[in-house]
C-alpha cells in the first residue's frame, strides 16, 4: 500500500482589525479625553488596517494627520513613529527601516523611555525576521521582553513572551514555544484580556502538537474556540479550526480532521478571506484524498483553484496543480495527471530565475541592515559612555559591554595573527617589509586592548564601595584588595538600609575578563536581595542569590551543569542590637580575641554551582564578640599562594598566624604588614589568584 504524504497549510491565529467607516472612527477620536487614546485609536483602527490592506498612500496620509496628538509627548511621538517604520516594512523598505528604528532607538534611550527602546527592538528583531535572519531576531525580543520586565508592565511582558513563543515556534525549539506561550496565557487570564488569551491559547495549542502532547493541545484550542465564539471573532474561529484539523490529522482522525476544516472554511466564506479559502480547500482536498474520497478531493481542489485565480500566487497556483495532479495519478487519470504535472513544472521552472534573484537581493538587504546595524552598535555604545557617571546600574550595563567588546577583539587579533604567521611563513624571503609593518599593527592593537582593559578596570572599581564610604559606615575597617589580573574575579560588597549593615567578600569563578563578569552578576544579585526584596538574614540573602544565579547562567542541580558561581563571607550587623550574623559559601571567617583566633566555618557547597542532585539551603550563625574582637573576611587567594623558600602554597596555618600576630596593631599598620607578608612569602613567584581579606574592629 503507498504511503500517503500529507501536506497542508497551517497559520497562526491572530486579531483581525476593526474595519469601520472611517468618518466614524474620526468622530470617535473626537470624544477621546486623552492624546494617547486619540492616537491609540488611530493607530490600531486606521493606521493599521490601511497598512494591512496594501494602501500605503492612504495609511502615510493619517500617519501625518495623527501627529497631531504628540506634539508635546516624546513618547507618544515613538509609538507613532514605530508605526512608519510598520509601514516601510510593509512596502519592504527594510534599509529605510532600519535606519528610522536605530534614531528612534537613540531617542528612547535619551529619554529614559524604556518602553519606547523594547518597542525599538521589537521592531528591529521584525526586520531581521523578515530577512531570515531568526537567531538575531530572537536576541533582539529576548533583550526586549529583558526592558519590559524592568517596567514590571505585565501586558508587556506578556507580549514579550508571545513574541518570543513565536520565533521559537518557527526555529522549532517547541518546548520553549509552549512555555513561553504559557507564560504569556497566564498574564492575559490574570488580567481578563480575551483577545490575546484565546491567541496564545490557540498557538499553544499548535506548539503542543509538535510535542505530540494532544490532550494539552486539544484543551488549549477547545478554550481558544469558546472565548472566540464569546467575542464573535471569525477570522480568529477559522484559523483556530484550522488548528484544530491540524490535531485531528496528527491523531490520525481524519474525519474529524475534515470536518473541522470544513468549519474553519465556512468561517473564512463569512469573511470573504481569498488566501485563506484557497488554502483550506486544498487542506481538504489533501485529507480527502488520504482516505481515498477521491470525489470529494477533486472538488475540493478544484474550489481551490477557483480563489486561487483571485490571488493569483504562483506558487501556490504551481503546488494545486502538483496535488491535482496525484489525486488524478490515484484514480487512473494519467493524460490529466501528466497535464497538471507539467502545469506545476513550468510554473516551477518560472519561479526559480525569481528566486535566485530574490536570494541575491535577501543577500544584498542583509549585508545592509547588518551594516547599518554596525553603526547602530556604535552610536549606541557612545550613549553608554555618556551615562557611565549617571548611575550604577548603567555603569554595570556598560562594563559588561566593553568586557565582551575586548573579548570579540581578542579572538579577533587572535585569528588574524594566525593567518598572518601562516602568511609570513610562506613568503618570509621576500616580504620582510610586511612582517616589520604587520609586526607595528599588532603592537598597536595590543596597546588598545591593554588600555580598553584598564578602562573597564576602572569601571569595575567604580562599584565597589569607595573608602570613605566604607570608613563613614564601619569605620574600623581595613580592606587589602590585590586582583591577580587587571580586572578581578573577587570583590567585596558593602550596603546599609534603615536597620542592617551588610558585608560581603566574594570570589566568583575564574579571574580576569570572565572572574569580572560573574563578580557583576554576583554584585547585582546581593544589592537586589537586601534593597529589593529587604532581606536581613545572611542565610537568606545566599539562598536567594544561589536560585538567581542559577537561572541567569541556565545552570542545573546535576553533575554535567557548569560550575559558575562564587565562594562568600557575608555578615550581617544589626544596627540596633549590634547582633552579628554570619553565613558563607565554602568560605569561613575569624574572630580574634586577646590574640586568641577562632574559627566560623561556612556551608561546603558554593553560591550557583551544584554536585547533588537537588540544592541545599545556607545556614546562619550568630557570632559571638566582645569590645576590641576582630573579624577577618577572606577569599582564598591569600593562602592558595605559592612561594617561600620552597615554592609551595602558604596555606590557611600560615595566614592564621599572621592574622593573630598582627590583630592588636592598629588597622592602618595591619593592612600594611598583611601586604609585605603577602609579596615576602610571593618573591618572584607568579600571583596564582586575585586576593581580597577585610579586617572589622568590633
């Protein structure tokens, strides 16, 4: 028996705009009490709809007309403006769109419009999508749902998640698309929104057919078609009959597949939809004819022919002819199945100088916009300079850009030195000139990664808290800090609310480049537990830190998960009741009292990186003190050190003594015999790890 390949046409559900008179709606706008809703509804119910329509003229028109309502709000302007480059994209005017996006991107980020910047990359990561270029377009919503989430707006975020649903959907990462359209279903049922609701209900529904889950797809869809029946939505109903028919294929129930095709059909009638009623009768021209009903496929293709005649699609004109052609080959018309497949052939043959050039233009439109989006990333990169000094976020923001700028240019140096030696080796006779001038560049690139890296160190220093700070706040406090590298792995933390003083040394995986990047994350992490969530309790703040870090890295609880994450000293200091607690992350501390040094041991497993199958929770312990006691924090830098007269490591015997032996000195004079100790025991021996060790006089 042969096999029998189906092929059918499935579609996104989506909102059809409202399509009233437009006298009406102007009368409308004019008892609108505010700008934003006269421009929302001229955006969503005249603009738009225009635009869709394919008059262009006409949507420019009241694209100018609508500029009226934001003369004096920037951003109302944007919104307005984001709907031009709607426009331009729709005439596929990408390079003028694009170029229109990167401005109003500059403008948003000037403003402090945060919502204006994530609507900016939503339409860029269009763009992209509409050049085929998905894993950009993916990164770019991702990076905008990232803005929305900082707006704490949930219908945003919603959108967010749907867009990124959707990119997922079409790279086939299913299970991510069902997620986030779950996700995405959950704000908008929270916050009783039908229209989007029975949307994503019905493309989550989609989603889990290709996870072959059917019992979720066939209740996401039931639901979408009940809130769609309510609201009396046709075009929505005969998409998401569509899908389902979609469902009934895949379960193998063809009849039923049938029948709700021919539902969605009667839908598509009501709305006079050309495109959509040629696809669903060869759907049901397909599923006829998987089940033999020869008849009924004939005249289903043949319907199809008929409104593909109003569109006039060549390419789907060229697969009818292909279908029509196999449903004759079945029931033994091969003159007129040879006809329709010659039909498809020349209609094939016509198609493809049409693609070539199309792919030559897509080549050419891609090199553009990534060209001007080169000039984008610059532009904006100068914004973050300008704003570096403005706030501490936007210097951590802007760290973290220029760390994996120097990163791009070191691998970049890196190939192009190897490519140059393999060179220079074959024609080293004859072009020593090249080598001396090729010799000077990679000197001068050097110089420039050497100097970017030391401008980063000094925006990572920027975060720390400065000396006066800490001596205004803990005023007995000595901090001995010696990166191994420019940039450091290890960091201390300091930060005070109404009733808490809290301290931290931290020693975040790896040293330089990568050490600094995850000392950024580990940084943000703390200041977010103790000034965002108004954590106290040292155990508390690692065990919050341990789950956000493990998400932001996509680490799990197994033994094949990336071990990214930081040993931590943390105190707690209760301003009030002067109680000190103390938890740490494979991490200990010591207490000297009259020269008498005691031990606080922290948890044996770090903050973020797990080797047992489920995470364990960080305890704290109350450290007990008297007046003149010291503290010491530490990493283990200081003791992993190799030196002395044999070349091994100090190890932790070593620094207690010394820690003992300096703790009735002043602080100034035990900072500076802790150093000498350090480089006397170091010599010439190479510094293996960064170093931080802080001292508390209670």
């Amino acid at each position: 028996m042969r096999k029998i390949v189906l092929t059918i046409i499935f579609t996104f559900s989506f909102t059809a705009a409202f399509t009233q008179n437009v006298d009406s709606l102007l009368k409308v706008i004019t008892k609108a009490t505010s700008d934003s809703g006269k421009l929302t509804i001229f955006i969503n119910q005249i603009i738009v709809p225009f635009k869709d329509a394919g008059d262009f003229e006409k949507a420019i028109e009241y694209y100018n007309t609508a500029k009226e309502f934001c003369k004096t709000d920037k951003k109302l302007q944007i919104n307005l403006a984001l709907q031009y480059v709607n426009i331009l994209m729709a005439q596929e005017k990408y390079i003028i769109a694009i170029d229109s996006v990167n401005k109003l991107m500059v403008r948003s980020i000037k403003s402090k419009d945060l919502n204006g910047q994530a609507l900016c990359l939503r339409t860029k990561a269009l763009i992209q999508l509409n050049s085929g270029e998905y894993e950009k377009a993916a990164q770019m919503y991702y990076d905008a749902l990232k803005i929305w989430q900082q707006t704490e707006v949930m219908l945003n975020i919603a959108l967010g998640y749907s867009d990124l649903a959707a990119i997922n959907y079409y790279l086939g990462h299913y299970d991510k698309a069902a997620m986030y359209w779950q996700k995405s279903v959950e704000i908008y049922e929270l916050n009783n929104i039908k229209p989007e609701l029975a949307s994503n209900l019905g493309n989550l529904g989609l989603a889990y057919i290709e996870l072959a889950n059917y019992y979720k797809a066939e209740v996401a869809i039931k639901r979408s078609i009940e809130i769609n029946e309510e609201l009396d939505k046709p075009i929505a109903l005969a998409n998401t009959y569509t899908n389902y028919s979609k469902l009934e294929y895949h379960k193998n129930n063809i009849l039923k597949a049938i029948e709700y095709n021919n539902l969605a059909i009667d839908y598509f009638k009501k709305i006079n939809d050309v495109n959509h009623l040629s696809n669903g009768y060869s759907n049901g021209a397909e599923l006829a004819r998987s089940i033999k009903k020869y008849d009924e496929a004939l005249s289903y293709i043949n319907k199809a022919f008929e409104y593909e005649s109003q569109r006039e699609n060549k390419n789907n004109l060229g697969s009818l002819y292909l279908n029509r052609a196999a449903i004759f080959y079945d029931i033994g018309k091969t003159k007129e199945a040879y006809d329709d497949l010659q039909r498809h052939i020349a209609i094939k043959d016509s198609l493809v100088n049409l693609d070539n050039q199309k792919a030559i233009s897509e080549l050419e439109k891609k090199y553009e916009l990534n060209e001007k989006e080169k000039e984008n990333q610059l532009l904006n990169e100068k914004l973050k300079v300008n704003e570096v000094e403005s706030s501490r976020q936007q210097i951590t923001i802007f760290l973290i850009g220029i760390i994996l700028l120097i990163v791009a240019i070191v691998a970049f140096v890196l190939i192009r030195q190897n490519r140059q030696k393999n060179k220079i080796n074959l024609e080293l006779g004859e072009k020593n000139n090249i080598i001396e001038e090729k010799n000077k560049l990679v000197e001068a690139q050097h110089k420039d990664i050497t100097d970017s890296i030391k401008y980063a160190e000094r925006i990572q220093q920027a975060i720390l808290p400065p000396d006066k700070l800490m001596q205004a706040t803990l005023p007995n406090t000595f901090v001995y800090f010696k990166p191994k590298d420019i940039l450091s792995g290890d960091f201390y933390w300091m930060e005070e609310t109404a009733s808490h003083i809290f301290l931290a040394v931290a020693d975040c995986t790896g040293h330089g480049v990568p050490g600094a990047l995850i000392s950024i994350i580990n940084y943000n992490l703390l200041n977010k537990a103790v000034l965002e969530k108004n954590l106290n309790d040292p155990a508390e703040i690692l065990n919050a830190v341990n789950g956000w870090l493990t998400q932001t890295l996509h680490q799990s609880y197994n033994e094949d998960a990336v071990k990214d994450g930081m040993d931590v000293t943390l105190l707690s200091i209760n301003k009030k009741s002067k109680e000190i607690l103390f938890a740490g992350a494979m991490n200990s501390i010591y207490v000297v009292s009259d020269k008498i040094l005691g031990e606080y041991n922290g948890n044996k497993f770090p903050v973020g990186a797990f080797i047992e199958d489920k995470p364990q929770n960080f305890t704290s312990q109350k450290v007990a003190l008297k007046t003149n006691d010291i503290i010491y924090l530490f990493t283990d830098g200081f003791p992993d050190q190799f030196g002395g007269p044999n070349g091994k490591k100090l190890k932790y015997k070593l620094l207690k003594e010394i820690l003992r032996e300096v703790s009735s000195l002043p602080l100034t004079e035990q900072k500076s015999k802790i150093s000498q100790s350090f480089t006397d025991w170091q010599g010439d021996y190479e510094q293996v790890d960064d170093v931080c060790l802080i001292g508390i006089r209670v």
